[in-house]
C-alpha cells in the first residue's frame, strides 16, 4: 500500500464508495445528498491542507484522507483529518494506515494537536481505531447524530497532542 | 434594547468593535487579520443562519450575534451562535439578551441543541454567562488557544438542549 497525494483523477475512484459512505448517513456529519462536484471540491483539499490516497500496488483507491487546519487565527495549532475507506477493501489496514499518516503529517507541518469533532458513538470500528492510535475522548455532544438505524446517538470530539 | 435582524447597512457600525475584539486575539479563532469585507460575509449570514444586531434606543448598535447551523447532514438539529459585544457597551446585558434570544430562535427553528465549538477558557465572563444560562462543558481541548498574553488555554466545548 502507497500513500500519495490525491488529485482530480483521483476521484472517479473515490467518489463510489465517497458517495455510498455520505449517502448511507451513519458515519459523517456531511449532506447526505451531496453531489460529486461538490463532494469533490469538499473532500479534495489544497494547501495548507492536504487530501491523499491509499492505494494498492495495482494502483486501485483503497481510501483516501483529509487532513485539515481544524480552528483558525490562535487555534490554528490543531489540525483535523477525515478518513474515508472503501468497504471492499475494509480490514486490511487502510483506516489505519491512513490515519497514521495523518498524524505524521500533522506533526511535520507543526500542528500541535489534532481533533475529530464529531465522531459517531456508534461508529465503534473508528472510535477504537482512533484510541489505538492515542486519541483521547473529550467529550460527548449528546444525541448529537441523528443515525438513520439507531436514532439520535452521541458525536464524540477526539484529540491527541502531537 | 431592541433585537433585530442585521444588514448590510448595520456593518460600519459593527466592524470597528468586530475589528477590535478579532484584532486583539483573545477570545475567538478567527485570524486575526481578518479584513473588512471578509469579515462582513463572515459575520453576515443568511438563510438559514441568522445575523442580528442589539440596538439601544437612540439605534446604536451595542452588540451582535451570529447563529448557524453547527453540523450538517444528520447533524443539522445542532445549532451554534457566536456574540461580540461593543467593549464601550459592556456590562448592560447585551450579551446575556443575545444569548438568550439565539436560543429562543434556536429552540423556534427546531435545533434540538446548542454546541459552541470553541470557548477561550481565559474568557471566564462568557464561560460564566453561558453556564447561567443553562450551558455545560462538555470537554476542553487543552492548549487549544493561543492566546496572546496567557500562552496556550484550553478551548472549551459548551452544550446546551433546547
């Protein structure tokens, strides 16, 4: 698995499983009608912030990640990231490596934190992917994520320094 | 005072304490370079947000708010609000009567809650005022905020349902 730089040829690949990940309205706090142009121009990020691709050594998208400035002005210390895995290829270690990435990243360029703001309580997989990799929960916005099975659950804000 | 929706027109009276308390860095994350006509399309919202002016009886303008949807797709039942107050107009009451009245709006626009993302721990008179009116921390990202002569506070994460 490579970890490179996405680009707009990138995102007939990313846009399946994008657009089942946001339409299915359980994982992302993202318009679940989103359109491609706009998912594109939402996901693809320019610098400072970045947006990048797993891919597998035949060069299929097997994830990809956002990573971002997450507040701005005296809060510009802390980053955020997203991290989006098609479900074909779940288990193999994309999440992961993805959200390591991430990390590294955030590191180098001098963010001294990073934060998820809302993830879904009942997004498990993540929630232990994320306290893997030292993520702490600071706290829960109750019932904050109306989740199309499981009703109203909580969005946990996560951090770890950096 | 009078509470009423913001314009266009109210924008030169705005910005010079907009400017002021943005400028000074010490309690939002916005840059704080921001610049007149950013800071308008910034501060200025529509539809479905909200922008409003507090005005005393002679139409000065003593403070604003502003109220937004805080999360989307399947969080969009999250309302946020941010309020400045003209320092040459403090401890009237504006704050609290902004307050208080986003949340009415909130609560009348159907939003289930109230999450503001980002308090400055050092501003201990908003912690105060939004825990009297019925806000909790929910957690605090530590050294969150940079804060120009403190060094780095925490941000708090305050909730409160509707």
């Amino acid at each position: 698995m490579l970890i490179r730089e996405a680009t707009t040829e990138d995102w007939p690949a990313i846009w399946p499983f994008f657009h089942r990940i946001v339409a299915a309205g359980e994982t992302f706090t993202y318009p679940t009608e989103l359109g491609e142009t706009e998912g594109r121009d939402w996901w693809l990020q320019v610098a400072p912030n970045r947006s990048v691709v797993a891919v597998g050594d035949d060069g299929t998208v097997l994830g990809t990640a956002k990573m971002n400035v997450n507040h701005l002005g005296n809060g510009a210390h802390i980053a955020g990231a997203s991290y989006m895995v098609d479900p074909a290829y779940a288990g193999r270690g994309v999440g992961r490596a993805l959200c390591t990435y991430s990390i590294d990243w955030a590191r180098a360029a001098g963010f001294r934190a990073m934060q998820f703001n809302a993830v879904v309580e009942t997004n498990t997989y993540a929630v232990k992917l994320y306290r893997s990799l030292g993520f702490d929960i600071l706290g829960t916005l109750p019932e904050g994520f109306r989740h199309p099975a499981e009703g109203y659950v909580g969005l946990h804000i996560m951090h770890r320094r950096l």
